[in-house]
C-alpha cells in the first residue's frame, strides 16, 4: 500500500498532479458526501415511511448521532495509534460500509445502531478532515482552496442526488439498493485512496495532547453557537419540508440537487470573497442572514406561506452556510501551527456540546410549537453574529480578537 511510504509536503511537488495532498482532499471531500448526502436525503421519509418516526424519535436519533461528534476529542487517543491520514481514509470506509446496512434495520433500535456507527465515522473524519486541510494548504491559498473544496463536495452531493431525482420513480428504486449502492462507493473510493496515495508527512509535528488555550477563546464560543444552530437546520428545517409540505423523496431530493447546485457554482467565489474581504466580513453577512432566514421559518407556520417559498428558503439557509470555512480559515491565521489537530477535535467536541441533548429537547418542543424552534435558532445566529464582530479584520497570532488589540 502507499501509505506505508512516507513524504513530506515539500516533496509531493515532485509527484504527479492527481497524486498531490490538494487532490486527495478533494476526492476524500468527493467520497464523503455520496454516502452521506444519500442517508440525508432519504432519511425523513424512510423514517416516516418504514419506521413511523414523529418529531420525538426524530429528535432521540440526531442527538445521539450527535454523541461522536461530541466526542470527537477521543481523535487525539487514536492518532497515538494512527496517523491521521490513516484515520480519515477508515472512517470513511466506516461511514460507507454501515450507511450501506442501513435500510436492513427498520426498526427504532437497529435505525439507532446504525446510524451510531456511520456517525462515529462521519464525525472522526470530518475532525481529521478539517486538520488535515489546514495543515496541507498554504494560508495564502486557504480560502480560495477550501472553497473548491467546498465545490468539490457539492459537485459529488449533485451527483448522488441527481442520480436519486432521474431513478427513483423512474425504476421504482428501493430504500435498501439506494443506501447500498451509496455506501459501497464511499467504500471503494477510500480503499483505492488508501492504496494509491502516499503518507504526506506535515511540516509541523502535531501535538498528541489535549490542547485548549485562552486566546482561542472566541473560536471556541464561535463553534459552540454554530454547533446549536446548525443542529436545528439540518434536524428540522428539512423535516419541516416533508412534515408539513408532504415532500415525497425525490422532491426532498431535488430540493438538495438545487442547494449543492448552487454551492458548487458559488462556493469557489465565497473563498475568493472571503480571502478579499477577511473572515470578520464574511461570517457577520452569513449569521445576519441566518437570523432573518429563520424569522421567516418560523412565518411559514404563522403564516401558512406557500410551498415555494419554504423551498426557497431552504436554498437561501444552505448557501449561507458554506460560508462556515471562514471560521476555519480564522482559526489558521491565530494558530500555532502543532496546535491544529488537537484543536480541531477539541472544537468538534465544542461544536456538538448542544448538538447531543438540543434536537432531543427541541423535538418535544417542535410537537408543541414549531415556530418557537426556528425563533430559538435565530436567537443563536444572532449570538454568532455578536461573537463575529470580535473578530480582527487581520487576526494574528496575538491579535485573536478586537479586545486582544487593546
């Protein structure tokens, strides 16, 4: 295997273009979503359909899908064993190989068991994933390359999902060959990662330890409020659309075609923009149209507002947060640089502290109220609108926030 050769990133220059660290990163960020962006997509209507889920069990899975990605701090542990390459390209393997099961478990427990195992390799990915980024791309390219990324991902959502739109009622498709086939090519796609690319060795030596410093304080709490209000949008804002609009699955499923669309066209531009105009900008233009995105979610039920309006503002709410890399980009420019893979599996472990008891809770309040739900996830995109503010527009090793300049 090529793993067990060993280079650094000064040498992988040398080597051909597809197997250079930027291109395995955009094929792992291809790999990834085919599986998941599949589960997604026909999550809510298997679980209604087959399993006869409300918004209560509805809420008891994501939160404990959630329970890795609070863990995620356990990263640090295994990468005494594992390299991180090693670890991204098997948790991979992980999530295509049991989002590949999935439909073979119906019920409540074995829907519970499965998803468990494809989060834990979901989330340990997305940690390393997100280190690995950081570490492999020059912080003058970060931006720019972090949005194709972003491209890259959607290019391979748009794939599974159109594939989903064309067959689905074409060829009568069921729940387990679609699972199975997404999941078995998230799989292979990680083998043959893992058998055609090299080790690319880091030119800082990451810290195996826990890692959690003052002045990364306001990218902390930055995480933390993300965390919570993401959790809502992607629990209930697509389970709003087959609760109360009656999507079927490949209407769901073209809704998702049209957001990964238009991510793929304008994710690219976003690094540009965000590179142009610093991450303080860009991320207080994402939270300020995340509050009013989710007033006007909570109006479709005081309202009762028509169907295409409630899709529109399904696109609206996902483009908006592809601008999330900002925060990533942000952490680049504050951080020692040994310090990025312990610190990306401390902030994953921030990221979903609310993620693991919020969709829970939330799904007994949706029951009574879904309005209040989306009224909570604006006060949060307000809170993070607060915290961008604090962000330098040139932030620095020692200039982390606007009161460190002080």
């Amino acid at each position: 295997m090529n793993l067990t050769r060993t280079i650094s990133l000064d040498e992988a220059h040398a080597l051909p273009r597809w197997q250079q660290p930027d291109v395995l990163l955009y094929v792992m960020a291809a790999a990834m979503p085919i599986a998941f962006a599949t589960w997604s997509a026909l999550l809510n209507n298997f679980v209604i359909e087959i399993a006869g889920f409300t918004g209560r069990e509805i809420g008891w899975l994501h939160s404990l899908r959630e329970v890795p990605g609070f863990l995620a701090i356990g990263v640090i542990v295994v990468l005494w064993l594992l390299r991180e390459q090693w670890l991204a390209l098997l948790a991979l393997m992980l999530l295509g190989a049991s989002t590949a099961v999935t439909a073979l478990f119906p019920g409540f427990g074995g829907i519970l068991v499965v998803t468990m195992l494809s989060s834990i390799g979901f989330h340990y990915f997305e940690t390393v994933n997100q280190s690995l980024q950081l570490q492999w791309i020059d912080r003058e390219r970060a931006p720019e390359t972090l949005g194709r990324v972003v491209a890259v991902g959607s290019a391979a959502s748009l794939l599974a999902y159109g594939a989903l739109v064309v067959t689905w009622k074409a060829f009568d498709l069921s729940y387990g060959f679609v699972y199975a086939v997404s999941g078995g090519a998230t799989f292979v796609i990680a083998v043959l990662a893992a058998l055609l690319y090299p080790q690319f060795q880091a030119r800082e030596p990451q810290l195996k330890t826990f890692v959690l410093r003052r002045r990364y304080w306001l990218y902390y709490a930055l995480q933390m409020v993300a965390g919570a209000r993401r959790q809502i949008f992607v629990v209930f804002a697509a389970f709003m659309m087959v609760e109360k609009f009656g999507f079927q699955v490949h209407e769901v499923t073209g809704l998702f075609l049209i957001n990964f669309l238009a991510n793929m066209a304008l994710a690219p531009k976003m690094g540009k923009l965000v590179g142009r105009f610093g991450e303080r900008r860009a991320l207080i233009f994402e939270y300020a149209g995340l509050v009013v995105i989710f007033v006007l979610y909570g109006g479709l039920y005081w309202f009762d507002w028509p169907v295409w309006l409630a899709a529109a503002l399904y696109v609206v709410d996902h483009i908006f947060f592809a601008l999330a890399f900002a925060m990533r980009t942000y952490f680049q420019k504050i951080a020692d640089p040994q310090d990025i893979a312990p610190t990306a599996a401390v902030a994953f472990t921030i990221n979903h502290i609310a993620a693991v008891f919020l969709p829970a809770l939330l799904g007994y309040l949706w029951v009574q109220s879904p309005p209040l739900v989306f009224a909570l996830a604006a006060g949060l995109a307000l809170c993070s609108m607060g915290l961008a503010f604090l962000i330098p527009r040139h932030p620095s090793k020692g200039h982390e926030t606007v009161l460190s300049s002080r």
